[in-house]
C-alpha cells in the first residue's frame, strides 16, 4: 500500500534542542505522523513531536506540530487515486443465516 500526505507543521514550535546534527553537517528533526480514519476539519494525519522512549516513560505530554490529510492512496490491489479515509465505503458482508435451535443438531 502506498500513500501521499500533504501537511503542514508549526516551526515556531519545533524545540531547538531537538535538532540532530548529522555526519555530512545536515540538520535533522525527528518527528511522527499518525493517520487516523476519524477526520476533523477535513483533516486525518496529524504530525507531533517523536518522543523517546523515557519521554513516553516519564508520561511527557505530545508536542502538536501540524496535521494534513491524506490525499491519494493505492490498495493492496494496486487500485489508486484519491480517497478520505473516513469516506471510503468499508465493505458490507453478506448476512450469515442465523441459526435456529430447531434446526441444530445439539445433544442438550
């Protein structure tokens, strides 16, 4: 399955020591994205700050950075274009016939 998000993120709010220097002198910032079937403003990816494991651990609160939606997607199948997660049509299956008590073959 493949995807493409369009986010935004707030800089302002990026904590400066966060940043990691890399080998070849680039600057990093370690970030995470969540995708969520439940939409809000029109918006289901929300982007935070990565916390470590003893961030998580010390109960440190999420840093909310920006969000965006997703805005094409390929199924397993290899079918493609654009969809809202919270708008696709999930998939209906068929009623079981139930069974009735005089139709089952029980010992009790």
């Amino acid at each position: 399955m493949g995807a493409i998000i369009n986010a935004s993120i707030n800089i302002a709010k990026l904590p400066k020591e966060k940043f990691v220097a890399g080998k070849d002198g680039a600057v990093w910032y370690n970030f995470t994205i969540s995708i969520n079937d439940e939409t809000r403003y029109g918006n289901n990816v929300s982007v935070t700050d990565a916390r470590s494991k003893e961030e998580k651990d010390a109960g440190k609160q999420l840093n909310y950075l920006g969000n965006g939606k997703v805005v094409w997607i390929k199924d397993a199948q290899g079918t493609s274009g654009t969809i809202s997660l919270a708008e696709r049509e999930e998939k209906v299956e068929q009623a079981k016939p139930s069974l009735q008590v005089e139709d089952a073959d029980l010992p009790f």
